[in-house]
C-alpha cells in the first residue's frame, strides 16, 4: 500500500482538476494522497468528495511558500479545517501578492520580446492560483522555449531574467496559522533551502521546529539517497514526522508521475497520529 502526500491540480498549477487526481491515484492503486495545492485549499472538498465516491483516502492539505533567504521554503500543511476563518485570510493575503507578482513577470516576459498576453495566461489558468508553470506551458506551447525545465532555467527561476518577487510570510507565522487551523506544518522538499552546510540545515530546521512545526518531506523525487538519510537523521534529531510525496503537477512537470516514489502507507498513519483537534 503506497501514498503520496504531495498533489497539485488545476487550483494550483497541476494539469488534473481534483477529480481527475483522485481517480488517476486509485487507477494507480494508491491507498492515499494529500492535496497540496499553492496557497488556496479550494481544491480540497472536491477531491475528498471524490475520495469518498471512489473509496481512497484523500487527505487536505495545502502548501505555503514563505520568506527564507538564500533559497525556498514551502510549508505543507495536512488535515487543516477548511473552514478556518484565520487560515481562509492568510491565503487571500498571499493570493493578492500573486497577482501582483503574475502582472511582473508577464511585463518581464514581454519586454524579452516573448508575446503573450493577460488573456492568455487568464484563460490557462481557469481562475486557479496562477504560478510560474502556468507561464512556462504556454511558452511551450507557443515554440519560445522546448520543456517547462528550460522555461525555467532560462526566464523564470529565482533570479532569471522574467522572475519577479511577492509578498511573503515569515515561516513563524505559516506554521503558527496550519497549527491554529488543526493542521500538521511539514517543510516541503528540503533540499530547495538551499542550505549549504549541515549546521545551517539542522539550525534552520530547529528553529522551525521551535516554531511549531512537526515533520519533514523526508521522500521527495529531487533528493538524491544521501540527502534522503540525512534528512532522516534530522528528522529524527528533532522528533519530527517523516513524509512524502512527488509534487505532482500532470503536465505541468515533467518526468514526474503520481505515486512514483513508492511511499509506504504507514507514513501516512504516522501523520495521522499527530492529528490535534482544535
Ligand atoms: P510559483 O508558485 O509561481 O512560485 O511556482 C512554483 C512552482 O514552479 C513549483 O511548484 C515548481 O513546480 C515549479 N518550479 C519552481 N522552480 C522550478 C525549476 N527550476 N524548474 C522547474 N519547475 C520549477
Ligand atoms: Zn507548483
Ligand atoms: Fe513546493
Ligand atoms: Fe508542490
């Protein structure tokens, strides 16, 4: 029995909608997977309904990027009421600073003579959280570039010549909003800090922990073995839940498919362990 506790759709920038994701997971034989779209849970209530019709697991969950210098931080967070008032505010926040970032880049992109337009990138999205895959499908599509990977390392990777910044917050208070919502706060995919010593790994992670946070995505498709143990080390050092998960996004990455990494089901039971009630 395999998981895999890190999916997009199309409220984010994954190519299923929610439903389809559900139902290429149990195509797939998966027991479970969480939803963990870009700062919105809108995409969660479908998928569990879905869950419930096709008889797999389905967990809710979100992923938050927050401010951390010198590389990226995602927080996922699990089982978060979808109803918390606190926790619905905080996406809206980040919303609005994605659409102020999303106009950035598209000026960026323009004025590097690549020609697409508002429209364009609107009608793609379908009212979703718009992110950077979202630009780089169309600039496929339209012949500017040959692979999401080359959108990337050539426009819009942090630091390329189309990247634009937004509005973030600290790690404190991702963690402190997931915790106040019910939810489990996981740092996502490790290996994107970009720290570059092991000191500054285990001081970064224990500050989080400090923080309230309560697992790491130890299983990530980007890790290679060695740092896969290590990061099992440091989860252990600072009792914090294992998890897993391929970042699914369909089309929207390649190479990657759901369910890929094999995470074992009791992971999952693990995480819902430490499910708090509010
Ligand atoms: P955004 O939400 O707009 O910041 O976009 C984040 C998403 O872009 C991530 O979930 C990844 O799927 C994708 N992404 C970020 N960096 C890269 C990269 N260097 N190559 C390919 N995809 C990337
Ligand atoms: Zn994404
Ligand atoms: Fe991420
Ligand atoms: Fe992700």
């Amino acid at each position: 029995m395999y998981i895999d506790l890190h999916v997009h759709t199309t409220f984010s920038d994954g190519s299923f909608t929610p439903e389809e994701v559900v139902i290429y997971a149990k195509s797939k034989d998966l027991a479970g997977i969480a939803i963990t779209d870009h700062d919105t849970i809108d995409g969660n209530m479908e998928a569990l309904n879905t869950g419930k019709k096709e008889g797999i697991e389905v967990v809710q969950g979100v992923e938050i990027s927050v401010e951390h210098k010198g590389g990226t931080m995602h927080i996922l967070g699990y089982f978060i009421d979808l109803t918390d008032k606190g926790l619905i505010t905080f996406l809206e926040k980040l919303q609005n600073g994605r659409q102020e970032r999303n106009f950035q880049i598209l000026k960026q992109l323009n004025n590097l003579g690549i020609e697409i337009t508002y429209e364009e990138v609107l009608e793609r999205s379908c009212g979703a959280q718009l992110g950077r895959p979202h630009f780089a499908s169309i600039m496929v599509e339209k012949g500017y570039v040959e692979s999401h990977k080359d959108a990337f390392n050539r426009y819009l990777k942090k630091g390329g010549p189309a990247y634009a910044e937004r509005a973030r917050y600290y790690p404190k208070d991702a963690i402190n909003v997931l915790r106040e919502a019910g939810g489990i706060p996981v740092l996502a995919h490790p290996f994107t800090l970009n720290t570059r010593t092991q000191q500054e790994l285990r001081a970064v992670v224990k500050k989080l922990a400090h923080f309230g946070l309560m697992g790491i995505e130890v299983y990530s498709p980007d890790h290679t073995t060695k740092q896969t143990e290590n990061y099992l080390r440091v989860a252990e050092q600072f009792g914090l839940v294992v998890t897993g998960g391929t970042d699914f996004h369909g089309a929207n990455k390649e190479n990657v498919d759901l369910g890929s990494l094999m995470v074992p089901y009791r992971y999952l039971e693990m995480l819902k362990a430490l499910k708090t009630v509010k």
